[in-house]
C-alpha cells in the first residue's frame, strides 16, 4: 500500500488528504433507492411513501453533540414546510427503545423518527460520520448531503437551490 512507504507523521497527513479529496469529489447518485425502516412504534416507512414531496433524511445519534444541536433547526424546519417537505429522523444507534423514545419525546420532536436497520442503506450509508443529513426531490432523486450539524436557514437554501436550479448569476431582472 502507498501509505506503508510513508513515514508517521507524513503518514497521517497522507492518510487524511486522501480523505479530504475523496470527499470533495464525490458526488451523489441520481437515483434514492426505496429503503424500509420502522419508526419508534414498529410501523414500517418506506421512501415511496413521500414521493412528490422534498425529503430530508437526518442520520442521528441521542450521544452525538452536534445531532444535538440541530434537532431544534429541524423541528423549526418542518413546522415551517410541512406541506412539502418530510424530515426523516434516523436513529443510528442500538439504544433501547424505551429510551430513544423518551429521549424523542422530551425534545418535542415534531417529525417521523425511524430506527436504523440490520442492511446500509445505499446509497447513504456507510456513513462518513454524524450528523449527516441527505436531501431526496419529490421524483426520488438523491441530490445533496451534508456532513455536520444544519441549521434551518442551510435547509432552506439546500432546498431552495434544487427547487430552482438556475444560477444566481444568470438570472435577469
């Protein structure tokens, strides 16, 4: 392997650069596959189930700082627009169920939460850390993610920008 001729820490460096660029330059598949995951009653949710609406998909953790953080931006978020766009909240992790519920329920959160499965979800997982959080158009086309904590007013934009895909530039007054 390249990395084993590089001595630490250039290494390290190597390592993380080769991380960043893979990064940068990859892109989204065109297509969302039709995943099914059950929320926090044992209902089952499919993708299907939202076409001709705009979805977020929020992967998340009840220990993660920064998931944390945005849970009050998504709660705005899809008070603000839930006649055309479902936030799906991802619980990523193997707490008990019990908790997460609580957990759910004492932040007031106002959008469907469901419960990772046993399968990755391709194409959003594997994940390259928490939050991540993926935005699917109403025909079920895999557009954008981000990686970290959003806030609403990046929600609005992100939507905002696939909604109306002309350049600010080149539109005219």
């Amino acid at each position: 392997m390249l990395f084993k001729q590089i001595r630490s820490p250039g290494r390290r460096l190597a390592e993380r650069l080769t991380i960043v660029l893979c990064l940068l330059f990859w892109t989204p598949t065109t297509n969302a596959v039709d995943f099914e995951l059950l929320d926090l009653d044992g209902n089952r949710h499919r993708l299907s189930e939202f076409l001709g609406k705009w979805v977020v998909i929020n992967f998340w953790a009840t220990w993660c700082g920064p998931c944390l953080k945005e849970i009050p931006e998504l709660i705005s978020f899809q008070s603000r627009h839930e006649s055309d766009v479902v936030v799906l909240g991802v619980n990523f992790e193997d707490g008990p169920l019990p908790d997460v519920k609580e957990f759910v329920a004492s932040l007031g959160i106002n959008y469907l939460v469901l419960r990772s499965g046993e399968k990755p979800l391709t194409p959003f997982e594997p994940l390259k850390g928490l939050p991540s959080t993926f935005l699917v158009s109403p025909k079920a086309e895999y557009l954008e993610v981000v990686l970290g904590a959003v806030t609403e007013a990046e929600l609005e934009d992100l939507v905002a920008r696939h909604r109306d895909p002309t350049p600010q530039s080149a539109k005219t007054d």
